[in-house]
C-alpha cells in the first residue's frame, strides 16, 4: 500500500484516497477479485489504475466506450504512464507496435473493447503475456435490463476460466440490487469483494421548477448562472432538440443539436466541440450522453421530463464529475404528465414490463410534486438514507408552500366524475370556470353541479391542480381517449372527506435566494477569476498544441487551486492537487509564468 500512495501523490498529484479507493486497491494489490460501486465522479479509474501500476504486468482494461479510450489514453500519458488502445479505429501497423509492447512488457495499462478481447487470437496474445488485472469497466452491461446491455459482456466469465490467478475487478456507477446480484452472477463474482460507496452528490444542487413557459426559465437559468458553462441540455423529441438549440443560438448562445437523426460524422463533430471548446451547449436527446467523461459539464438541464428517476440521476450525474459546484434543473408541465402517463399506459409490452414502468414513472414524478429534500428522496430510492435534509436542493434553499387543496381537489375530481370521465382537462376547466362553449352546451354540461363553481380561480391554477393531481396518482390517463381523465381508488377518500390533501404552492418565478451566496463559497472569488481566466487560456494552447481536450491537460479544480494560492515556485506548484511530477516537468514553468506576470501587474 505504502508504493500505492506513493503513486497516488508523485504521478496523479493527489493526498489521499478517496470513498473507498484504498480498500479496493488493496484487494487487487493482495490478488483478489472486487466489486466497485462508486457513483459518477467518484473515482474509479484508480482503482484499477494503480494497481496495474504496481502489480508486474499490464493491466487491461475493458471498456464498451471506443471513443472513449482516445481520451483515457490521452490523459494517462500525460502523467506519464506507459499505456495504449487497442480498438477498431486502429490501422494495422500501430496494432502490431502496440502487441509488441504488450508482449515485451513495456505497458502498464491497456484498454480494450470487450468484443476485441473475446476474439481467440487476443485471448491467445494474452496467455503469452504477463497479465497484472483485468478492469471490467461499465459493468452494468452485462445486465439484459438495463438500456447499455452489451451481449458480449456475459461471455466475460470466460476471463476467470482461462486466466485463473489473475485479479480482476469489475465497476460501475449503477446503483441498485438487482444489476448488482447480475454482475455478479454473470461475471463469475461470487467471491469478490464488494465495496459500495455512497451514491450521494454532494456537488450537485438539484432543482425541479413547474410552469409552461419551460424555455423562458430556462434562458434565466442559464442568464443568472451560467452565462459562460458548458452544460447539456436534454429533450425528449428529435425536433425539440432542433427547436431548442437554434433559439439558443439566435440568442447568442453556442448551442449544438445531438440526436439520432443526425448523421454520425455531424453527431462527432458536436461532441468533438463540446469536449474540446469553451461555453458549449449541448441540447440533445438521450442518444447523448454514454461515455462522455467531461469533467466540467456544469449544468445539466431537462426540459422534457426523464422516465424514471434511474434515468434522471444518470442524466443529472453528468454534471460536476470534477467536484466542484453543479447544478441540474428540471423543468416539467400538465403535458408532460399527461403524454407520458398515456405513453407507458398505452404500451403493446408485456404486462409486467408495463407494470414496472408506470410504478418508475410515480416514483419520477413524486419526486417531482415532492416537498421534502430533493436529495433524501432521490437516495431513498436507491435504499441510501441520509439523515438530514440536504441544505444544495431547491426544496431546502427555498423550501416550497403547502396549501390545503382538499376542497378545490374535490371540486376538481368531481367534475371529471359527473362529466362521466370522457374528456380532457381543457374541457374540464371550462366547466369549472363556468364557460358557455358550444361542445358543453351539447353535452348538455352547462347544467352540472359543478359547471362554474372554479370560476373564482385562473385556467392556470386549474392546470397546475390537474398535473399533481394526476402526478400524484389520484386520476389517470385514458390510453385511448385523447387525454380523458378517469378516478383511480385513490380518489374515494378524499372526496368522502375522509382524508385530506396538501399540496405543493406553484411558485411564481424560480427563485433560489441563498443559492449564489452559497456558490461563491466554493467557487472561484471575483479577485482569482483574471487569473483562472489567464490560465484557462494557457491550457487551452497546451491542449490545442497535442489535440487533446483541455481538461485532459488540468482539470479546472486544478486551475481553481492554483487561481486561489497562486505557486510562484514549482515545490509550491507541486502541492496542487491534481499536478503531479510529470505534469509539473511538462506545464510548470509556463503556469508559474503566469501566476507571477499576474501577481506583478495587479
Ligand atoms: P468515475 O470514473 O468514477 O466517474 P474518475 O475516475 O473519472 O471517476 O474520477 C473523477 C475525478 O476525480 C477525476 O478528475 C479524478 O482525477 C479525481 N480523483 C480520483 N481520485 C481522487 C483522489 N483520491 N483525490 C482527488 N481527486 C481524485
Ligand atoms: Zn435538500
């Protein structure tokens, strides 16, 4: 362990282990397998990276994200460590260069996709070399459940069979039981250690704003905090992803469509710019996202609203992988309940698939309606209790109104009852709000006890009433009835009287008072921002130079320190977290130019 963090100090540039590195690294370093369930930004990678390291060999890293390995490997030899890529972007020559090294022990890590690791003449490459673990990353894909399901991924057990003494180590960010019990199983990881950290994102704040005017909050959201990030900004439609990123645009924003209706060579290009170049948006559909390692995506935005909150914490989780602050906002609507109630309702699958989704679409839009700590419910639903409220959510900065909604619920479901549950909640607004239309005066609805007794209260109140209602669970969607809205159970209760409901207040504007005071704690201080800036741009050439994305160069936590204690030496510089003594040999000097040209001219 003692040459461990050593490496971990020398070549990374960093003190101490985190969550629950050291365990891990220590079960490989004593040659046993294990299980890491780590959350995004949480630091897996050197758990298998160090002990490759350490451990004679190569280390080979499996991994189903091709246009990944470029970045991987770029950002390994920076510090430099001997490793390489085998993949099919690969032209002959530089495979041969790359299986010589192997065979002559010259790497310390390789990164292969699995389906090229299966094929017999590597597996026969590799009994020839000396192996110092196999890194199952991603390893959620062996799950046939989940939506990154790789088939070859469960024919990986055949790595115990044929190399029976070496480590290997499997990992993944995905959260619950039942895909851990699979890995395990599939992989042939019964005896491994497991070591499960804490899926909690400190840094991110998470908040959930309701309304209609979705893109005018939006462009708020991005005016107020994040006039110069790059953040992602996800839609559910081909066509408002479109939409969306030429509004962005016409307002000045650099907004880029990714979706699958693009071609690849255009998809490429976008997310090439969005890793490589400053202030980019990406708005895209969820085709966008896998593999994308981005250190400093600092907003992630949803104007649709995700299925599940599986897919909402994955989606948000790509926010902040460096630690520093990030925020996620979501903004979701009537309609948004509506089409996608009818959706999971109205779906030809099997009835228990259909089951499962429309219990995973409650449990989403709970969270939504819900009042409580964002954070405590979002863990919860992964079996993680955290004691207390978290104090970085929406619900906690600025905790929302209740108002007693018993009897104007009943006004409401009532009049969807006595109007024989056939229409939709434009229609049933009109009746409450007492409105003479042609349609009501045919059905002859004009005459209802409840015709005209919402006539007090705006459309908009009746809307937001309907979507928790139906949020909630309390009405349902009609599959083929165009939106018609029907009683569940749920309902008797509360139209008894028996029970009352307390309700969430629309608020008015999104406003999140202490939410800046709070930011400017953690974040960069208006006196560092010239330099951060300055340094910014020196990276960036240093980037450019290798045709490299910049934070394979420094992470920008790395520039936040060094803004912030500003090294005029290389031992100070070296006390930087994330600069360890190939970098410093490399980047030094120049970063230390900059700091002190700065500290004389101010
Ligand atoms: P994951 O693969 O779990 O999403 P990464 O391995 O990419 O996470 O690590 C996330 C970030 O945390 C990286 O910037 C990495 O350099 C940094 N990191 C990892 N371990 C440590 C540590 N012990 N101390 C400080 N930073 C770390
Ligand atoms: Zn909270």
């Amino acid at each position: 362990m003692e040459k461990a963090l050593e490496i971990l100090r020398k070549t990374f540039g960093y003190d101490e282990f985190r969550h629950n590195q050291a365990g891990v690294i220590q079960a490989l370093l004593e040659g046993n397998d294990a299980l890491a369930l780590m959350p995004t930004g949480g630091g897996k990678s050197l758990c298998y990276q160090i002990p490759a390291i350490c451990r004679p060999g190569t280390g080979i890293v499996i991994s189903p994200l091709i246009a990944l390995m470029q970045d991987q490997v770029d950002a390994l030899k920076q510090l430099g460590i001997a490793c390489a890529f085998i993949n099919s972007t690969l032209d002959r020559a530089s495979q041969r260069e790359i299986e010589t090294d192997l065979v002559n022990n010259k790497l310390d890590l390789l990164y292969i996709a699995p389906e090229r690791l299966l094929n017999e003449y590597t597996l026969r490459l590799l009994e020839r070399c000396q192996i110092a673990l196999f890194a199952i990353d991603e390893a959620h894909c062996v799950s046939q459940w989940g939506h990154d399901f790789r088939p070859e991924y469960q024919r990986l057990s055949l790595l115990h069979q044929r190399f029976k003494n070496v480590p290997r180590i499997a990992l993944t960010a995905t959260a619950d039981d039942v895909t851990r019990n699979e890995i395990k199983s599939q992989l042939d990881l019964y005896q491994a250690n497991t070591f499960i950290s804490s899926f909690d994102r400190k840094n991110i704040c998470y908040r959930i704003v309701e309304g209609k005017n979705g893109r005018d909050q939006l462009w708020q959201f991005l005016e107020k905090e994040h006039p110069h990030d790059s953040g992602i900004i996800y839609c559910l439609s081909r066509k408002k992803v479109e939409k969306t990123a030429e509004w962005l645009m016409a307002r000045g924003r650099t907004a880029l469509p990714y979706h699958a209706g693009l071609s690849d060579s255009l998809r490429q290009h976008h997310q090439n710019r969005f890793l490589r170049d400053d202030e980019i948006i990406i708005v895209a559909t969820i085709a966008f996202g896998m593999g994308i390692d981005k250190p400093d995506v600092r907003f992630v935005a949803h104007l649709s609203l995700p299925k599940s909150i599986e897919a909402y914490y994955q989606e948000t989780g790509r926010a902040g992988r460096d630690g520093l602050p990030a925020n996620t906002w979501m903004n979701y609507g009537l309609q948004d309940v509506i089409s996608l109630r009818q959706m999971v309702q109205s779906s030809e699958a099997a009835e228990t698939f259909k089951r499962i989704s429309i219990q995973k679409l409650e449990a989403m839009l709970g969270l939504c309606e819900s009042v409580l700590c964002r954070r405590q419910t979002l863990l919860a639903y992964f079996s993680e209790i955290l004691s207390e409220p978290c104090g970085n959510c929406d619900n906690c900065l600025t905790p929302p109104e209740l108002w007693d909604a018993s009897q104007a619920a009943q006004k409401a479901l009532s009049c969807v009852y006595r109007s024989g549950q056939r229409f939709g909640v434009n229609y049933l607004i009109n009746i409450l709000r007492g409105k003479q239309d042609e349609r009501i005066q045919a059905n002859g609805h004009d005459t209802l006890s409840t015709f005209g007794i919402g006539a007090d209260d705006s459309v908009q109140y009746w809307r937001t009433l309907y979507r928790q209602l139906i949020a909630l669970g309390y009405l349902e969607v009609d599959p083929e009835g165009y939106g018609a809205l029907r009683l569940t159970e749920k309902c008797r209760p509360l139209l008894r009287g028996e029970t009352g409901l307390k309700l969430r207040r629309q608020r008015i504007a999104d406003k999140l008072s202490n939410r800046r005071k709070k930011r400017q704690l953690t974040e960069i201080l208006d006196e560092d921002q010239a330099l951060f800036s300055d340094l910014r741009s020196l990276r960036k050439g240093f980037a450019d130079a290798q045709g490299v994305p910049p934070y394979v160069i420094f992470h920008d936590a790395t520039l936040v320190s060094i803004a912030q204690h500003r090294p005029e030496d290389l031992a100070s510089l070296l006390n930087i977290p994330g600069i360890g003594q190939h970098k410093l040999a490399h980047y030094g000097k120049r970063v230390i130019e900059v700091v002190r040209e700065h500290i004389m001219s101010s």
